[in-house]
C-alpha cells in the first residue's frame, strides 16, 4: 500500500495584503509634469527671462538718451533729509518685516531658534539676494551657513527658505490684487486697461488667494503633505504670512514712494501695484536686483520727468539695497570672525588640559 502522503498543516497567517496606492493629488501630477517636461520648461524659462530682460533694456535705454546727467545730479541734491529719513525708516520696516518670514517658518518646522540667530539669518539672506539675485541659490547658501551651526539639516533649510518664499508671494498678491480693486482708474492710465477689466484682475486675484486658503484648510484638515513629508503653513499662519508680506511689500515701496518728486507721484495704492509688478518682471529676468527692469517699468508707470523719477531711482538702489548689503557683508564678517576666536579658545584650552 502506498505511503499516504502528509498533508501540509495549513498556516494560521492569512497573506499581508500590501496597502492600496493612494490616490495622486493635483500637486502630484503636477510635479510629475513638471519633472517630465523639465528640459522644455527650462528653456522657456530661459526665453522668457532674455526677453523681459530685451525688452526692459530697450525700454531703459531709449529713456536713458533723453536723460540729462545735470539735471539728475541736481535732483539728488534736492531731496530734502526728511525724504531720506523717511525712506530708511520704511526700509528698516521692511527688512523688520523680513525677520518674521524666518520666524514663521520656523514655527510651522516647529524649529526653536533664537529670534536673533533668526533675524541675522534672514536679514542678511534677503540683502545677499535682493542684490547678486538668484535668490534660491544665495539666500539659500547664507541661510545655510548661519543655520548650519544650530543644528538644522539641509532639508529643514530648503523647507524653510520655501515656506518664507510663499510668504513674499502671498503678500505680493494681496497686495495687486487690493491695488487693482481700490485703484482701478489710476492703474488703467498705466496698463491702458478699462477699470472694470483692472477690477476683474484684482477679484481674480483675490479669489486665488482665497482659494489658496481653502485648500490648505482641507490639506491641514486630512493632515495631507503636499511633497513628501513637507507640509504647507495652515491658515492662521498663512493670514500672519500674508500680513507680513504686505507690510514688508508696502514698506518696500513706501522706501521709494516718499523719493520720488511730489508732480511725478501717483496714489499709494497705484504705486505699490506698480512696485509689486516692477519687482515680479525683476524677479523673473533673473537680472541680478533686477537692475535695468525694475527701473524700465517704475520709470514707464510713473512718468513725469524722467530725470527726478531716476534720481529717486538711483537713491533708492542705494538705501534699499546698497546699505544692507554692506551691513550684511559686515556681519557676516563679524559672526566668522567670532567663530574663529572661539575656535582658537576652545583649542587653546584643550591644549592646555592636555
């Protein structure tokens, strides 16, 4: 008789099934996009920072021919010292305003860092990139050296310089698009818009930012990252980012504002819309400060003489971003060389125990 064959006892383990693939959001798609088309993308980035740039400088130029140096000089010995103290006060506010970006940042890392290691880091970050631009690269490298030594890892670093990123961009929209609500007709003798068209730009605006705020109530809501673990702010973060971009946008232009002759001056409103646009096409040229397009489109928006809106121009380069940018280079020097010194304590001290 043949050997009954033993049979195999069956497992108490049921097979672990593998969980199921979560379904892609939006910004998933939209990264693998991006990702897929990354060489077309760069090149259309590239296209269009050469003709802003060509364009800009064809614009700066023509006016640069009809600009009377004498006159220029005499304009900038004309403005008066409360001029000048107005806008350094407005500058002091707008890099004041800066510190916070760092500061709510870290909050939402939930990163406890000195406000003044955070406010030296920032402030000097934001001089560097304003003035050699690429701001990703620079401030990001700054950021890095600073908060390096405290323990923050390069990615924390990245977050961080990304979600004070989104506080500029937040406060720069709020800021155009109250400005093409409120000052509608001004803005029309600029962009050569009807005001219902410049009214309908501004609810545009407006209406994305407060979709925005929609869409981060729900991500926070199903504790949702966007990227990897990366989270974006919530929303009461999100209205003090959105508070702090308007009050360093309008300090910002305020700095320039109070400089510029009182026949070329439009409304407040109209000029820090101005300002905000005139800063974007700079930002976009990749123009180091966005020199040469900042000025092109301030002096084609303001108008008036051309020789006392670019003495206020030239000022402004020099109050807004020459003098922070050597305040900057000076502290940076100075934290190294305090680094420095306590290195050579702490080494002559373990040589002396030895």
């Amino acid at each position: 008789m043949a050997q009954a064959q033993k049979r195999r006892p069956a497992s108490n383990w049921a097979p672990v099934e593998a969980p199921p693939p979560k379904p892609s959001t939006f910004v998933d798609r939209l990264i693998d996009a991006i990702t897929r088309h990354r060489s077309p993308l760069r090149r259309l980035g590239i296209a269009a920072s050469v003709i802003i740039i060509a364009g800009s400088l064809t614009i700066f130029l023509r006016m640069l021919v009809r600009i009377d140096p004498n006159k220029v000089k005499a304009a900038i010995a004309s403005t008066s010292g409360d001029q000048f103290m107005l806008s350094f006060a407005f500058t002091a506010l707008s890099y004041l305003a800066l510190t916070g970006y760092d500061g709510l940042a870290l909050r939402h890392l939930g990163i406890k860092i000195p406000y003044r290691l955070a406010a030296l880091a920032s402030f000097t970050s934001y001089a560097f990139s304003f003035t050699l631009g690429f701001p990703l690269v620079t401030g990001g490298a700054v950021r890095y050296w600073i908060y390096g030594p405290a323990g923050l890892s390069a990615g924390k670093i990245a977050s961080l310089t990304i979600v004070a990123g989104i506080t500029f961009w937040l406060g720069l929209g709020l800021v155009v698009g109250s400005g093409f609500l409120a000052a509608s007709d001004p803005i029309a003798d600029i962009d050569h818009f009807h005001p219902l068209a410049n009214r309908l730009i501004g609810l545009g605006v407006i209406g994305a930012l407060i979709a925005y705020l929609v869409w981060i109530t729900r991500m926070r809501w199903r504790r949702a990252a966007v990227v990897g673990n990366f989270k974006l702010p919530g929303p009461k973060l999100t209205l003090g980012q959105m508070a702090l971009g308007v009050i360093d946008i309008c300090s910002a232009s305020a700095a320039l504002y109070v400089l510029l002759p009182q026949d070329s001056r439009l409304g407040f409103p109209a000029f820090a819309t101005l300002y905000s646009f005139a800063a974007v096409l700079g930002i976009a040229s990749h123009a180091p400060g966005g020199i040469g397009v900042f000025e092109a489109t301030i002096l084609q928006g303001v108008g008036g003489d051309g020789d006392d809106v670019l003495a206020s121009l030239l000022l402004f380069r020099g109050i807004y971003y020459a003098v922070p940018f050597i305040a900057a280079m000076a502290m940076l020097g100075g934290v190294e060389a305090v680094r420095r010194w306590r290195s050579l304590r702490e080494a002559i001290s373990s040589a002396s125990d030895d």
